[in-house]
C-alpha cells in the first residue's frame, strides 16, 4: 500500500523518509556490465529501447547536448554478446539536418520507430520541431526507412497525415498505435508573421488500421505514411485563467497494457495521460496532469473539425476523443524533464514534484483522479525519467548520482549502485526489460583524452 495520500494538491510529507540503504560488506550491488565502449555516444531513449526478446538494446550516435540535425545514426547493441549493429544512417547528414534521434523499439516486431528530419533540410530550410517525422527500421531490413505517420503541407490537406512534426514516439503495449508530440508547421509559418497564430505543441497518436497515400510525393516535403495519425488533444492560444484550458500538451504515455477501469467498471481500452500547461488564478502557469480517452476508431472528424485542419485551423480532435484534468495542484508537478508512465494494470500514472522540502520525488495518481499518493520518501531528488516494473510492483530512476528502485507497496528505496563519480554519472531514464531481470541506462563516461561520451549499462536484477 502507498502510504502518503494528499488532497486538495497540497503536496507534503506525511511519514518519515522510509529509505533501505546498500552498505558495504551486508548487502552487495547487482552486477554491472558496461555494453559499449566505443569512442563516440550511445544515447538510448527514456523508454522502449529493449527489443521484444531483450536481446538488443537500440540507441541513437547523440552525446550530451549534441542537437538531433547534427545526428546521423541509429544503431544496436547486443546484450549478450556487446556485437554492435547499424540499422540506419542519414544520407547526406549535415549540421541543418536531417538528422534521426529518440529511437524505441516494438513491444511486438523487431522494429525501432524514431525521429526523422524532413529530407530536403539545408541551411535555409533547417530541421525544426514542425520539420520532422516519425520513421522506422526493422532489425531484418537494416537500411530501409519506413515512414509511419504521413505528412502533406499542402492545401487541401490529406485525413490521416499531419502537416508537421512528430516527436519522442511511445508504442502501445500491443504495438498497433503510437503516441507522440507535434507541432504544425503550417500554423509555425503563420504565427512568424501573425502574432494572432501561436506554434503549439499538441499530443497524437497514430496505429495500423490503415495506411495513408497524399499527393506531392515527389516533394520531399511531403511523404505517405503506413499509419493513420491524428491530433488527440485540445489547446488554445490563451487559456483562461484558474480553468481547464491548457495551451501545451507533451511528455505522455500509455495507460496500462490495456488501459485503465472507469468508476463505473467498465474498462476504457486506449488511453493516454499528458503533462498539460494551465493557468492559476494569477495568471501563472502550472503544469498539471490530464487523460485523454480514445476511441477505436479514430477517422472519424467532428462536424465542422476536420482532423486535417485547414490552412488557418491545425488539425482537430477526432469524434469520440474525451480529454479531463485529473491534478489540482497548487505549484504544479514539476522536475528534470521526464515523461508520464502508468503501471501496467493502468491504476497509477506517475509524475514527479516537490515534496515539502523542496526535494523532487515521485508521485502517483489514479486515471480517475482523487488523491495524490507519494511513492518515494528520499533525501535525495530524482534526477531523470521514471519507469515502472513490467510486474508494477517498482519505479526506477536516477537519484542521488545512482540508480534507484522504489517499492510500490513499501515505499522502500533500493539503490542499486554506488554513488557515482564526475567520471561516470548516471544519464536520463532507467529502463526495465520485458522480463523484468534487467535495467538499462547511459552513464557519461570520460575517456583518456578527457572526453565525456554516453555509453551503455545493464544491471542484472
């Protein structure tokens, strides 16, 4: 049972710090295995970089701070065996772009999705958060690029393409939809010129019922897509102060293997929980979470709301889409940049946040809304991503310059490694197998030259 339960959003400590430190000479570290060692980085997303039978671990060539246009490569390694594979290189590959990055693999197929720059990037058309797409590569056809969402920038505009970018793309647990965050870029040319125009971001989502054909496809603007895609959540330009209105949605997951149990019993089969940008009552703004239901069929457009927008509209919410605030929070949820996650079962989405001490910690939340629960009670903050045990049961993530699991039930900290050295910190997220026996995660690791480049770990659980 999670022991701490807030209400009315005030987030504050109800228990002492309930923490199981490793000592030496009593209890020994899981082994360690550093995967890679070549003299370049090995950047592995927040999630899903495991293949379905955990025998590869995907990652894309960016070091810390490197943009994604500068990056050429996707690639693989090998848990077993430490054998790296290249799957796919940018031709051509410049400072401007394309450039690939932010690489997850298929809970399902040996097929790893990631970011794409459009392909005529040059100096006077740059990769741009509304120039890129969602592409993909199979394991047993290294080299050839799928393109999974479809893009069409030009009037009249295509059902089931976007007309901009897709980014930090998340399978569902059957692998048939996609998630990820976009900008439109024909509504970002107009807001350079229209101060009435904003560029915002917005959550979609994209799955196999379908594949869809736009014209213009010998522009390299413009490219087909095997997938339907859609915009799933509603912003707008100036939300109205102390209210549900957001103008950001981003950083989502997937609820649950097979979504979440409504207070009715009855079971919303796909859904999706996204960091969402209100305003308090002083015009402030917080970051809250929200949950958008999803129908199955997502084709379908409002009356009067095509879902490939127009050229003064961006694209809407389809028929049958249902988005709720579900925290209340008085400062917001809060952290170093990380993504919601939910345990399988879909009863808790995770976040981070302040506890009363300042300290970032984790905290959970039912799909349903109703109290804030919090899951760790360290004196240390969490420092990345969050990711739970394929069972539920944990979280792991980075605190305290190590890496850290957390019991759901207990709310007992393990950290599985020593506190790291400036030579070797722990980097962004912690991630499990599908077995759950091992966690994967980057750590900066110096060289003899004195250079920092991320390379890959396992911990064998």
């Amino acid at each position: 049972m999670i022991a701490a339960i807030f209400h009315s959003g005030q987030i504050k400590a109800q228990q002492p710090i309930n923490r199981q430190k490793m000592e030496k000479g009593k209890e020994k570290y899981p082994k360690e295995i550093q995967l890679t060692n070549d003299d370049h980085s090995h950047m592995i997303n927040e999630s899903q970089c495991f293949s379905k039978d955990g025998s590869w671990i995907v990652y894309d060539t960016r070091n810390v701070g490197m943009p994604i246009p500068e990056n050429p490569e996707i690639a693989m390694v090998h848990t077993a065996t430490r054998k790296i594979k290249s799957l796919y290189k940018a031709p051509g590959n410049t400072e401007f772009g394309p450039g690939v990055a932010a690489v997850t693999f298929s809970p399902v197929e040996n097929k790893a999705i990631f970011i794409h720059g459009i392909r005529n990037c040059s100096e006077s058309n740059p990769y741009s958060f509304s120039r890129r797409t969602g592409t993909a590569v199979s394991i047993d056809k290294i080299g050839e690029l799928e393109f999974m969402d479809a893009r069409d920038i030009f009037p009249p505009f295509t059902p089931g393409a976007l007309r901009g970018g897709t980014h930090a793309h998340s399978w569902s647990a059957d692998g048939n939809w996609v998630s990820f965050t976009y900008n439109d870029d024909v509504i970002a040319k107009k807001a350079l010129i229209d101060p009435a125009y904003k560029d915002l971001r917005v959550v979609g989502v994209m799955n196999n019922s379908r594949s869809v054909k736009v014209p213009h496809t010998d522009n390299l603007e413009n490219n087909n897509g095997t997938m339907f895609a859609a915009v799933v959540t509603e912003v707008t330009e100036n939300p109205a102060w102390n209210t549900d209105q957001i103008d950001k949605a981003f950083d989502e997951g997937w609820i649950g293997t097979d979504g979440y149990i409504k207070p009715n019993g009855e079971r919303q089969h796909r859904a999706i929980a996204f960091q969402g940008n209100v305003r308090d009552a002083q015009g402030k703004t917080l970051t809250e979470v929200f949950v958008v239901d999803l129908p199955n069929d997502i084709t379908k457009a409002r009356p009067g709301f095509p879902i490939e927008g127009t050229e003064t509209m961006r694209p809407c919410v389809p028929a049958g889409v249902a988005q709720r605030r579900i925290t209340f929070t008085t400062k917001g949820i809060h952290g170093p940049r990380f993504w919601l996650r939910t345990t399988p079962d879909g009863k808790h989405i995770g976040f981070l946040a302040a506890d009363e001490k300042g300290i970032i910690q984790i905290f959970v939340v039912s799909p349903n809304g109703g109290p804030i629960k919090q899951v760790t009670f360290n004196d240390f903050s969490v420092e990345g991503p969050i990711n739970f045990s394929p069972d539920g049961t944990q979280v792991a993530y980075v605190a305290g310059k190590r890496i850290c699991t957390t019991s759901l039930e207990t709310t007992k900290t393990r950290e599985l490694t020593p506190e790291a050295t400036a030579d070797n910190l722990p980097d962004g997220g912690v991630e499990w197998s599908y077995n759950g026996r091992h966690l994967a995660y980057n750590r900066k690791v110096r060289n003899e030259s004195g250079k920092f480049n991320l390379q890959i770990f396992l911990l064998n659980l």
